[in-house]
C-alpha cells in the first residue's frame, strides 16, 4: 500500500549550484513517492524554472541568502510553496509568460523567455505575494496522466 | 563541461559527459561547444544520452551552440531523456531539431 499524502520542506543555498543541489534532493524525494516518473520530471522542470528566477532576479545572483521550498503532493496534484528573502518581484507581479516565437531565422530563434511560459503551462493556481519583506510564490501542478 | 567528439560516417557526434546542462554550466557548457565546432565537419549531432535534466537556461544554451555554426552546417541531437524531451517539447523547441532515437540509426550502412 503506498502513502497518497507526502510532505516535506527543503532548505536550499541561493546560488545556482545550490538549486542544483536541491533539486537532487527534492528529487529524491518525489522519486521514492507515489508520484510517477512523468510528474517527477514536469515537478523538477518548473522547480528549476523558478527557483533560478529567485536565484537570478531576487537575490541578484549574490550567494548570500536561502531559499524555502514546501511540497505537498496529493493524489490530485501537488501545492509547492517558495519563500525567499531577496528583493520583490518587479512591479510585485509575476511575469506573462509567453512561449517566445519560433518561426524566425535560425540566428533569431530564443536563447531565453521560457521559464515563466514553462511553468504558466503547468500549473491551474499560480500566485505570488510579498509580506514582510518575504516573497513567497505558489504553485499548484495537476497531476495529468503522461 | 567535458564534451567528446567522434565521427561516424558523415556525423560529427558530440558527447555531452555530464548529467545535467542547467543554470549552473550553461555559459561553460556554451564555450566547450564553441571550441568543439571549429572545425571542417558540416554535420554535427549533439548526443544527449547522459544528460538526464535541462533546465531552460540548459536549452537556451544547446541553441546558442547551434547559432554559432557557420553557414551550411547544422546540428542535430540524439538520445533525450524523457524528462530532456519534455523540455523540448513544452517549449517547442523539438520543432526547430532534428532529433535521434539512438545513435545506433547513424551508423553508416553496411554495403551490398
């Protein structure tokens, strides 16, 4: 019989190497849940997505602060929680997200612009709030059969 | 980033020795590619079987590389993971590549 309810928080280094680093670690974990490899795999991608914007945007590429990740997956989707101490997001509103265009010359095509479409495509509650001097993001990711 | 480079038939397949291409390696994962490209071979294949995650600076970086050859040359991937492919796929950059199975399928033919 395999646990439906599984949460956990992590606490990562702001710092591109300590993403990946958490990423591992957050990965381990949702690989030894009942979560299927597909949501495994679509949970990291938008992980990364936006916890290299806090990396990038945020802390300003400065490895001086840290980052709070919260899971909880369900049988229906899973909620993930990011706290950081790093600057607000500009204009204290989440980016738009659109996929950048491709049908362009090669020495046109994007080399960026995705993140925001990437993790806007897989989530159905998406908000972000600035209290106390603390950004925290929501996300909440459908589990869709692969 | 430690890549490797073989020929096969008329492919010039650049192995990627590492995991991850992420936020992380991607501008030393962009400069190991450029020194790599910088020869006569007209058709590159970048053979992806290691790498188990990109992230979009990852992919922004793999299309980077593919800008900077020259005229008439062009690169293909080969052997994505499944969750390689899915980033590929949502960004719909699987449509911009040509992209192989396995590199098995590049093999020169046996004659006769």
């Amino acid at each position: 019989m395999h646990e439906t309810a599984n949460d956990s928080v992590f606490s990562l280094i702001a710092s591109q190497e300590g993403v990946r680093d958490g990423l591992l670690r957050i990965r381990r974990f949702l690989d030894a849940s009942f979560l299927d490899q597909n949501a495994c795999g679509i949970l990291e991608i938008v992980l990364a997505e936006a916890l290299n914007n806090v990396v990038e945007h945020a802390y300003d590429m400065c490895e001086t602060g840290a980052i709070s990740v919260a899971l909880q997956l369900r049988i229906g989707g899973t909620s993930i929680d990011i706290l950081d101490n790093g600057a607000a997001m500009a204009g204290n509103t989440l980016p738009e997200g659109r996929l950048p265009p491709l049908d362009c010359a090669v020495h046109n095509l994007p080399e960026g612009g995705f993140g925001w479409a990437l993790i806007r495509s897989q989530t159905d509650a998406l908000w972000y709030r600035r209290t106390k001097g603390r950004n925290h993001l929501h996300m909440h990711l459908p589990h869709r059969p692969a | 980033m430690n890549l490797t480079k073989t020929q096969t038939g008329q492919y010039a397949i650049i192995t990627v020795n590492a995991g991850r291409i992420d936020a992380a390696v991607a501008i030393q994962f962009k400069d190991a590619m450029r020194a790599q490209i910088d020869d006569d071979a007209t058709h590159f294949v970048l053979n992806l079987e290691q790498v188990m995650f990109i992230d979009s600076s990852g992919l922004g970086a793999i299309v980077a590389a593919m800008k900077m050859l020259g005229p008439g040359k062009r690169m293909d991937l080969a052997v994505l993971s499944p969750d390689v492919e899915k980033v590929f796929r949502l960004t719909r950059m699987d449509s911009i590549f040509q992209i192989h199975d396995t590199l098995h399928a590049l093999e020169p033919r046996q004659a006769g």
